[in-house]
C-alpha cells in the first residue's frame, strides 16, 4: 500500500490477495479504499459482505451488515451473479422462497451470457462458471424441498 492514489481496480486486487491470504483486517482496508475511489464497485461492495460473515459467522448484526453490502451491489450491478446468489441464499433462509427462486432464475440468466475469455491463463473459468451456476440450482432444489 504505499501509493494511495493507486486506482480502485488495484486496491480491489490487493484485498483480493489479502484475502486469500487470511489477512483480512487488510483485505477490509483495500475493499473499502475500492469504495471510497469507486462507490459502485460491485464486486468490492459483495467482497466486503463476504468478508463481514467469514469473519464474524455467529454474529447476527454482521449478516444484517452483509445483506446490506450485497443489496447494495445488486442495486449498482443486477447482473453481478455474486451478488444474486448471496441475496438468493439470504433469502431462502428468511423463508421468503419467492424471492430466492427469482434471485437465482436471474443468476442462471446472467451465466447464459457469459463466456470464456480469450485468455488462455484463465483455465478455471468454465469451471467457476459452472460452480457458480450449480449454487443457483441448488438454491432452487432447496426451495422446492422447503
């Protein structure tokens, strides 16, 4: 971190690093530089949701605060998938199966438009995709069970 006029698109990625390092009092401190450089960032405003559940799990008032981060990510980006499939799942637990079912629908949508980069250092994003997409479905299972 020693230039702090870095972009948010660097900031974002150091979190990234951060986080996946286990460090996640300077993951938060990146994320939120993201924010303060770019307020819309939606994959940092989902990156801070997460990061508040791993690091308070039993804490009520920190999943309040994480919905709040995705809803926000949502309403700057509906087509953020992380965003539906944490809001999807928030939403199956609240009981309100409705809403999950419509959030995942929209998940699955969004992932039908997605494609491969041309990158071919990315050999893992079919297969993230397809996680990802799995997750909606097994949102929806769930609904039906319930």
């Amino acid at each position: 971190m020693e230039n702090p006029r870095a972009p948010s698109d660097i900031w974002f990625a150091m979190g990234l690093c951060y986080y996946r390092l286990g460090n996640f009092p300077k993951a938060k401190l990146s994320f939120d530089r993201t924010i303060e450089l770019d307020p819309e960032n939606s994959m940092a405003l989902v990156s801070l949701g997460i990061l508040s559940i791993t690091q308070n799990i039993n804490d009520f008032s920190a999943r309040e605060t994480a919905v709040k981060f995705f809803s926000r990510a949502f309403t700057v980006d509906p087509s953020n998938p992380l965003a539906l499939k944490y809001l999807a799942e928030h939403y199956f637990f609240k009981g309100e199966f409705k809403l999950a079912t419509d959030l995942s629908t929209a998940g699955i949508e969004v992932l039908k438009n997605k494609t491969r980069p041309e990158r071919a250092e990315l050999p893992s994003f079919r297969q993230d995709l397809d996680q990802l997409r799995s997750c909606f479905y097994f949102i929806k299972g769930k609904v039906e069970h319930a």
